[in-house]
C-alpha cells in the first residue's frame, strides 16, 4: 500500500496489538450479534480522559484498539452497563468526528469519520525527526506494546526520519539521528554497528556482530557486517539499546535493530515511485530509482507486496598514484518481496530479499581526498534472504512461529605489493578475501498479552556457517594461499518473560533464557577446535508508570557472545573466551507542558568480560585476541519539544568506555601509555535538529536543519594501529513539498563542508605505515521526486 496508508498507530490502549494500518481494513465496521452482545457482561467505564477510558475497556474485554495519529483531549462521562464493546465505543466516540471500526474477533480501530478523500500517496508527518517519545507500538520486545509502557531504551525511527534519507538510505544513516548508537565508516555493505559504549573494534575480522539485526522477525546478522538494505518501502527502524540476551540470545550485547517493512494490503492495488538526482562537491554524480507496487490477488485472503531499487553512490576519493578521479563510487541494486495470506485469524508472511553492492574502490585516504595505490581495491557484499512467518491465536493466546535463512557473500581486495619482496613475487601484489556467512533460525513462541500477568515464551534454534578464504595473487605468478577459516555455530535457547504487576501504577518483569551453544572453530594452522556452553542470560525490569506522566524503570540485564580461536597464540593457547556483558540501567521516559514537552533518558553502567577484538597481524591479516575486561557508564538524555509548527528534538551521550584490565596475549601490542578508551565510541556525542510545517498554497511543505558533533575517539587497541578519530561536526538541511500524489525533497548533508576521520581503517597492509583517514563525506546534494500510482 501507499505511504499514506503506511502509518503506525502512534496512539493506542494499553495491551494493543494493531502495529500498522497497513494491516487493518478499510471496511466499515461489523455489528456484533445481538447474541454475542448478551453473552458478554456489562461493561462499566469510569470517567476520565479517552485515553484513561481505552485502557480501562481493554483491561476488561482482552481487545486490542489502536488509532493513527494522536488520541484527541477528550473527556469521557462514565459510561455504566455498556452492551458490549461496540456500544461502549459508540458511547465514548459521540460528537467526536470519530468512530470505531472492528477488525477482526479481538482487534478495533479507531479513525476518523469518513471525509470526502484526497488523492495523495503521502501523510502529514509529524515535524519531529525521531519517533522515539511518541505513543507508537513497537514490537523490540517480541510482542506489540505500547511505547509509553515499554521499560527500555529505544529509538523508533518513523516517518520524518526516513523521508530525510534522500541519497543516504542506509541504516548507518539511520544510527546518526539516534543516541547512543555509532557505526564504522568502511563503506556500504562493510559497516559494524555499535550500541551503548558496546565496541570491540573496527576491522571487520571474524568476530560475531556486537548487536543483533532483524528484518521484522528475521535475524539477517551474525558474524558479518551491516548488509546495508537499502531503505525501500520501511515502516520504522527500531534501535533497542542495553544488552538483550534473554529475548534475542547470543551477540546481542549492544543492543538490538529492527528493520520494520510495510506489510501487504490485501484490499488495495497501490503503487509508487521515485528518482533521485546527487552530487557531491569535488567528487561525481549518482542517483537511484524506486518502485513499489501492492496488488491484492484475492481480495481479503491474499495479497503481493514488492518493491525494487537501484543506485549509484557517486564518488569523492582520487588515487593519485593510477591517475584516477572519484574512484570510490559504489553500486547498489536490490529487491524485496512480501506474500501474506490471510485465513481467518491467522495469517502467514512469506518475504525475500536480495540485493547486490559493488564498490570500484576503497573510500580511504593518506592527504586530503586522496590517496596513492598501485591497484584498485574493489569490495563487495552480496546479501539474499527468505522468511516465512506465521501468526495466529490459539485461545487467548498469540502463537508465532518464523523460519529464515540468510545467504551472504562478501569480499575485499587490498594494494598488499608492499609485501611482494618477502614473498619473492613481483610488484604489484594484490591480497583478495571472499568470504561467505549463512545462517539458518527457528523460533516459535506464544504470548498472552491480555492476561492480567502478561507473559511470553518461546524456543528458538540458530546454525551459523562462516567461511574465509585469503590468498595473495601477482601478475604472471601463482595465488599463494594466505588463510583459510571456517566456524559453525549451533545455539538452542528456551527463554521466557512475565510481568507481576505489583500494584496500579508498579510493575515487575523477570526474563531469562537457557541456552546451549556448540561451536566448531578452525584456522589454518591450527587443528580444529569445538567449544561447548551452557548457560542462562537473565534479565529483570522494576517499572513505575502514570498515564499522564511517563514511565520510569529500573533494569538489570546481561547477555554473552560464544568462544572464539586466535590465530597468533601460541598451540595450546590459541582459545578465547566468550564474551560476557552486564548492564544496569536507570531509564525514563516522561511528559510535560501537556505532553509538548517529552524526555528520554538513561544513566546506566556495564561490566564486559573477555573482551574479544579484531586486530591486524605483523603480516597484515585480521586476527582475534582476548582484550581484556572493559566497563561502561554513562548518561543519555533525549527529548522533543513540540512548539507548533515548530518542533526542536535534541539528544547527548556522555559515557566512558574503558579496559580496566588488558590482556592482548594474541600477540598484539600492549599499549604503552594509560589510553584504555574502547574504539569507536566516543565519550561525547551530541545531535539538535528542528523542523517546522507550513503550507505552500495548500501544499503541505516542510523545512529542517539537523547537526550531530561527535567526539573524540580511537580505531583501535594496539599503538601501532591506533589512530585518532572523531572531533567533528555536520549540519544537514533539507526541504520538502508535496503536490497531490507528487513529493519534491532536496536535502543537503554536510552543509559546511566539514572535514573529519570518522570511524575506519584502509589499507591493513599499510596501516602501521602510513597515516589513513576515511574523511567523512564532503558536502551533498539530493534531488528526490516520489509519485504515488
């Protein structure tokens, strides 16, 4: 369906379970029988706010009601002996301009009553560049809640912030509107995202990923880098910060990422498409396509959702040494495919995905812009995946079970000819990597949210294949083998989470997973190694919440990630420990100024055992090593002032993420010096933006101006690799018009045309001899035209 249509319910009862109006119907609402309506008993709803009145019918009738956009400051009188729920809605919704649709047996929706319709594919968006305050319902907690009631720390990024990805579509540049949340700057397809002072290094070695990334209920990471999906036809992102083992399982020590897609609509053919124009200063020109198209094969019962892109990132980065201009430009085509099936109550999701990134070159540089190589260092990342979900009640119970498997390949080519002599081969000596990762994933799990004491359990099973093949190749000569790793990992998990509400406004919520995990580790060289675990990953949340106020919570959580084989060690020793993280948290997410004002927040602190990190060898090739023991803590604050038709959001991160004891056996350098600063992750980061809607002769119009500083930082333990980075500032700007079923965007990044090394390495081989900086990306400029069918 239309982006108008795509709309998350931003507000909704307690208990909703409606995530998209994407998955509701537009037909007018069906009458209970009148048989039905007797046999339920008399429902009485004290006076108060909608809101208050909602919650108060959900409580007493185990529905699930939700609602696009904000609930309006209605004051509702007591409604005593109500027939049913129809007619207590009837009876809360008079004189409104509001009226309540019924869905399905348990699921209303409450909308506006219909007017005469515009024809447009697009929503008057909130000004607000983050969803992160709003009444919306996520589903991070692997069942649909409201955010308000939602003891953690997270970000939803909706609406506005993915309408501003114009020429930068990608989910690191979604992790640059959210706190807390950084990412390497390698280039699409070879990113790693960190979350919460979580960072183990740069290089993109062999490690599991530090957070966990789902495409809706999918895993699609495990011990690869960020595919990158471009962000084509999404819902939401949302970016749950703090260690998640119990619900998530192994890796998911910084936190976890979901990519939300919008579902099927089986009632409607829509269709949309758009173009995109970029330019970069000192660099070259690129663009992308867009189409989308939602065709309902049986109305009602079976519908196709799809949607393709292609794209070419241009240019900034010369190579003086092969006289070449712009050579980092960056190919990336994809598509993705949903079919959902409807039976009743029950509904199954059948999705795929694959896309296609080709990079000509490396985006480093040794002076400026620019950089001297005697070879191109082309990169690639290959990514196919297929899901098939199924959902449905059984009882008063939700079952859900999903089955996926991941395909990804990816490769890396460096300059290594300063290695030719030693390896008796003529210059120029090139080193190619391909590498493969798969991953299969089963998980069933039931939950009851309308229970008095709401509760979920589940059991999932994970096997993860990574392969790595090196070789070093020379013209005229034969490749000669460099390395050959491979790991499989098989984790089997039964975890569970209940919430004992401990009074009206004081809850508590308990979690833990039982997991075993089986881990075969090989490197050439040594013989094959298995690792086996067996352990549990609690967590437990003490909640204080008032509707009119906010939410506060107190949480303890942990989570692990499995062993690992180290390369340089000596025999014997070459085993690493897996890693284990703690965390405490002191959240909040409150309301003010009649809910104009909104604040977010956490003061929190972790302790990480076992630190595993990715280094560089005296021969250039990525290893792993047991860092050490680290701890965290810190402060986030977050918040959104609504000064209509001005809205200002600001956030900051103040946190110190340190080793307090160093171990780097491996064969890494020991730091010589007190710098025990983790890599990545700065102690300061700070982003304000503001936005501000107006109409253009009836055209919805909207300007923004954002700026992120990011601190100081390091790239890596080991003193003779390590580099400063950070200590730089962008400011983004942008605006946007819509024209019936058209929308004209421009945005520009980097507006003043900062210069900074963000986050990442070049040329391992050449590392500890040159000085390497990945600039950030100079001063760009998108053009984007969107057209609904």
């Amino acid at each position: 369906m239309d982006r108008g249509s795509s709309i998350s319910f931003a507000r909704c009862c307690r208990y909703a379970l409606v995530t998209s109006a994407a998955w509701c119907t537009w037909t007018p609402a069906h009458a209970e029988t009148a048989h039905a309506e007797q046999a339920r008993p008399r429902l009485t709803i004290p006076a108060g706010t909608l809101r208050s009145a909602l919650d108060s019918l959900a409580r007493q009738s185990g529905i699930s009601i939700g609602m696009a956009g904000a609930l309006p400051d209605l004051r509702i009188r007591q409604i005593d002996r109500a027939r049913g729920v129809g007619d207590a809605l009837r009876q809360m919704l008079q004189h409104s301009q509001l009226h309540a649709v019924r869905i399905d047996a348990t699921t209303w929706r409450i909308e506006p009553v219909p007017q005469k319709p515009r024809r447009s594919l697009f929503r008057r968006v909130p000004t607000m560049p983050d969803l992160a305050v709003g009444d919306i319902i996520v589903t991070a907690s692997k069942r649909d809640e409201r955010l308000s009631d939602l003891p953690a720390s997270i970000s939803v990024a909706g609406g506005p912030v993915l309408d501003r990805l114009a020429g930068r579509r990608g989910l690191v540049d979604v992790m640059a509107t959210t706190d807390g949340a950084f990412s390497t700057n390698l280039g699409p397809g070879r990113d790693r995202i960190f979350l919460r002072g979580v960072a183990d290094s740069a290089f993109n070695g062999t490690s599991q990923s530090l957070v966990s990334l789902y495409l809706d209920d999918a895993r699609i990471g495990y011990a690869a880098p960020d595919p990158d999906l471009r962000l084509v036809d999404i819902d939401r992102v949302e970016v749950l910060r703090g260690p998640q083992g119990t619900l998530y399982g192994t890796g998911a020590l910084g936190g976890v990422v979901r990519i939300v897609t919008v579902a099927p609509d089986l009632d409607r053919f829509t269709g949309s498409a758009a173009i995109e124009g970029t330019g970069i200063t000192n660099g070259a020109l690129g663009g992308a396509v867009e189409g989308i198209v939602n065709v309902p094969i049986v109305p009602g019962t079976l519908g196709l959702r799809a949607s393709t892109w292609s794209e070419t990132m241009p240019g900034w980065i010369d190579d003086t040494g092969r006289g070449r201009r712009d050579v980092n430009r960056i190919h990336r085509t994809g598509g993705r495919a949903a079919l959902r099936w409807e039976v009743g109550d029950w509904h199954a999701t059948l999705g795929g995905v694959a896309q296609w990134i080709d990079a000509r070159d490396s985006q480093y540089a040794t002076s400026g812009l620019s950089r001297a190589t005697r070879i191109a260092e082309p990169q690639d990342n290959d990514f196919v995946s297929a899901t098939l979900t199924v959902e449905g009640p059984i009882g008063r119970l939700n079952a859900q079970a999903t089955t996926a498997f991941v395909d990804q390949q990816f490769g890396s080519t460096y300059d290594a000819s300063v290695l030719a002599p030693a390896r008796g081969v003529p210059a120029p000596l090139a080193y190619i990597e391909d590498r493969s990762a798969q991953l299969l994933s089963q998980e069933i799990r039931v939950s009851d949210q309308t229970a008095r004491h709401p509760w979920i359990v589940g059991a999932t099973i994970l096997h993860s294949t990574s392969r790595l093949d090196g070789r070093f190749a020379s013209v005229g000569s034969a490749a000669i083998a460099a390395r050959q790793d491979e790991e499989d990992v098989t984790d089997a998990a039964l975890f569970a989470e209940g919430t004992q509400r401990l009074s009206e406004r004081l809850d508590f919520k308990l979690g833990l997973r039982a997991f075993s995990t089986t881990s075969h580790l090989e490197q050439q060289g040594p013989d094959r190694e298995r690792a086996y675990r067996l352990g549990v990953t609690p967590s437990g949340t003490l909640s204080w919440h008032r509707d009119d106020l906010g939410l506060v919570w107190l949480r303890y959580a942990s989570a692990v990630r499995p062993a690992g084989v180290s390369r340089a060690a000596p025999v014997g020793d070459r085993r690493i420990p897996g890693d284990e993280l703690q965390s405490l948290e002191l959240g909040w997410r409150i309301r003010a100024a009649g809910d104009r004002l909104a604040l977010n927040g956490a003061i929190f602190g972790s302790t990480w055992e076992h630190l595993r990190s990715d280094t560089v060898g005296a021969d250039g090739l990525l290893g792993t090593v047991d860092a050490g023991n680290a701890t965290n803590y810190g402060v986030e604050f977050g918040g959104r002032l609504d000064l209509a038709p001005v809205t200002i959001d600001f956030g900051t991160t103040l946190q110190r993420a340190r080793l307090n004891s160093i171990r780097l056996t491996s064969g890494a350098t020991t730091p010589v010096d007190d710098d025990r600063r983790l890599p990545v992750v700065p102690d300061l980061s700070l982003r304000l933006a503001a936005s501000r809607s107006f109409d253009v002769r009836g055209r919805p119009a909207q300007v923004y101006a954002a700026t992120r500083y990011i601190g100081r930082t390091r790239l890596s333990f080991d003193p003779l690799l390590d580099r400063p980075a950070g200590h730089y500032a962008t400011v983004d700007t942008g605006a946007s018009i819509e024209a019936g079923t058209r929308r004209w965007s421009i945005d520009v990044t980097n507006l003043l045309d900062s210069r900074g090394n963000s986050f990442g390495f070049g040329n391992p081989f050449t590392l500890d001899s040159t000085t390497q900086t990945v600039p950030v990306r100079p001063r760009t400029i998108t053009l984007r035209l969107a057209i609904g069918l």
